[in-house]
C-alpha cells in the first residue's frame, strides 16, 4: 500500500500537463519501488533489535536514499517552521508576517482539493524557488517531494497571484495621485509628476540549451513615489525596445484618460516625448544650461523606477534568467512577481524614506498658450530654472 507521500506523488504526477505519459509511468513505478524499499527497511530495524543483524540487501546504496528521503520530508515541518525573522527575511527575503499574511491572501482562492500538501508549506516552496536559483529538482529535494509535485506548486501559486494581480496593481485614484505630486514636487522640485515609466531587460529560455543565443523580454513598468507599481506590462519575446513595447501596451491609449494635461509621468529619452509623458531634452548640439539642468532633476526624479526594479530583480532571483519556454507562462510568472512586490510593499512599508514636505505648490497650465508636448516642457523648463534660481 502507497504512503501518503508516494499517494500524494502519484496525485500530483498526473495532473502535471507537461509530463508524458511515459514519463508518468516510469516515475510512479520507481516511486513504488522506493516504497518497497521503505518497508524494507522497517524490518532491517527489527531484525537489527532482534538478532543485532541487518539485511544484506538494504545496507548498499539503497539505505543512504532512504535517510535522506525521510530528513528532507521533515525540513520544512521541524526547519524552516523554526525559522526566526531574520532567517525568513535572509530566505524569503520577506518577514514572517508578511508570508502568513499571503497565505491567508491564498487561502480564499486555491482549490480545496487541489492537493494534499498543504497549503502554508506550498507557499514557502513557491517563495524558495521564487527568491533563489534552485531548480525544482533540487527544491523538491530540499521538501521531499517530488520534482513534478514541486512544478505542480509553484505554476499554481504563479497562476493565483497572476489572476488577482488587478488588486494590487492598478491605476491610482486622483487623491493618491495627488500625493505623489506633492512629495515629488518637494523632495526634487518636479512639478505634477505622478508617477514613472521603464522597462527592465529579463533572460527568458532553457538554461540547458547553452549554444543558443538568449532571449530577453521587457517588462515595462509605472511606479509611483512609494516604489509601487501602478502598471505593468511583459513585452513580446526578442522586442527589446522600449518605444514600440510602450506602444503595444494598453497603458499607450489609456495613459491620456488616466492623467490630465496638468500632469505626467517621467520617461527616458527612450519614450516619445507626449504631453503627458515627458523625457529629456536631447540633441546632437550642446544643450543650453536650462535644458541641461531641467534633465538633471528629471534624472533624479525619474529614478524612482530604477530603483524598484532593482528591488524586484535583486529580491526575486529567479527573474534574472526565467527557466521557461512557454511566452504565456513567463508573463504569468512576471504578473506573479510584481504582485507579490505590492504585496510586500503593502504590508512592510516602503525603503524610501518620507521626508518632510516643504513644497506641494502645483503648475497649472494654460491650455490656450500650452497646446503641444514640446511646449509643455519647454514651459515646465522655464519654471523649473525659476525656482532653482529664485
């Protein structure tokens, strides 16, 4: 008869899709085996007690397996359950209330019956593959469980978190907006900036196949003051252009519904200058002292973004080379990720620092003098050396 892991193997090795059916068979079959050897060894304890004897056939390799089969199974419930707060931040890179925090999240939207392992322990083998470089191999090692158990895991928590993403990432209303342009507008004296565009280059393909020349795909993002994602959008496999992967998002048609002519997001000299976009002056003659000051502080400003993707990818590790063939399954991953960067955010606080405000005056334009993106940031330009001058 099956243990309850060799059960729950089983369970999970046929509802991975992307394992044959061979593969199925094969596996389970040797998962039998393993078991036999299990009860083997049980009476290899007995006939020790009893006649200060082993059996031949479990003292070879065979009984090295077993023992660390059974130390793995118990590395969750008697290690990383006593884990302190450091120890989770140093392994999740998130505190303990944080992870219990998504698993109560979870918890009102996984399947009852989507599998016997339970549900806190397969949100710290998500987050273990999630923060690390660890292959689900070797994951499923660390847990005891199998390969294909810990696949199963962590595309459903993937999917979960993808599917709920509209929760935490999303258009802020125009009083959180306003927030933003003040702490902007104080700490960099930038007026009426409400948030800032990037995109980020991430590895996507086998790691196996080493000959063939790696893809990297874009995620291009908006972030607010708080370093949490307003928008996000995974660009097409091999597009690594930040100007026609803005304009294939949804966000280059609804940007003008969601910020007045008054306001704008801070882009690089990457994204077309629009009237609610605004990038840097360039040129192939020298810039004029102005100009070159208004590209100082929207530099600084702009860095907002820099720096949340210097969080996502130095958090999250596994988006530094995605491990994935499938287009669709890597911007699950990706959605994953971002959500779960709200979600720490949410629930730990912001890294940046709240300064005191000492400027929350706004710009107010003139619609009848200011018609075009050029002249709204030529008359910002004009304002901003006013100020720093005055």
């Amino acid at each position: 008869m099956l243990s309850s892991y060799a059960t729950e193997f089983v369970t999970e090795l046929f509802l991975d899709d992307n394992v044959s059916t061979m593969n199925r068979l094969i596996v389970a079959t040797a998962n039998v085996v393993n078991e036999n050897f299990d009860n083997v060894s049980c009476i290899n304890d007995a006939f020790l007690k009893e006649y200060n004897q082993i059996l031949p056939s479990v003292s070879g390799p065979y009984a090295k397996n077993i023992f660390v089969t059974r130390e793995s199974r118990s590395f969750y419930e008697k290690i990383v359950k006593n884990y302190s707060e450091d120890e989770y931040i140093e392994k999740f890179k998130m505190s303990k209330a944080t992870v219990q925090a998504l698993i109560t999240f979870l918890k009102e939207y996984v399947r009852p019956s989507s599998s016997v392992v339970a549900l806190d322990k397969k949100v710290h083998v998500f987050l273990w593959l999630l923060v690390s470089d660890y292959s689900f191999k070797e994951t499923g090692e660390k847990f005891g469980l199998h390969k294909s158990t810990v696949s199963y895991i962590f595309y459903e928590i993937v999917n979960l978190l993808s599917e709920h993403r509209y929760q935490f990432i999303n258009w802020p209303p125009l009083e959180e907006q306003n927030v933003t342009r003040i702490k902007v507008n104080s700490r960099y004296g930038f007026p009426n900036c409400v948030g800032f565009i990037d995109a980020c280059k991430l590895r996507v393909g086998s790691k196996r196949k080493t000959k063939d020349k790696p893809d990297f795909i874009l995620l291009q993002a908006v972030c607010d003051e708080t370093l949490m994602f307003i928008d996000i959008h995974v660009g097409e496999i091999g597009n690594t252009r930040k100007g026609k992967v803005f304009k294939e998002s949804p966000l280059a048609h609804e940007l003008k519904n969601f910020i007045d002519l008054d306001n704008h997001i801070l882009g690089d000299y990457e994204y077309k200058l629009r009237t609610n976009l605004l990038t840097p002056f360039t040129s192939d003659e020298l810039l004029t002292s102005e100009e070159m000051k208004f590209n100082e502080i929207h530099w600084k400003a702009h860095s907002y973004i820099n720096q949340a993707f210097e969080i996502l990818r130095g958090r999250f590790k596994k988006l530094n080379h995605i491990d994935i063939s499938k287009p669709e399954a890597i911007n699950t991953l990706i959605h994953a990720a971002c959500v779960l960067h709200n979600f720490i955010l949410l629930h730990e606080g912001s890294p940046v620092k709240e300064e005191a405000i000492f400027n929350d005056d706004a710009v107010t334009i003139d619609t009848n003098v200011v018609t075009t993106a050029t002249e709204k940031r030529q008359f910002l330009c004009n304002y901003i050396n006013f100020i720093h001058n005055s």
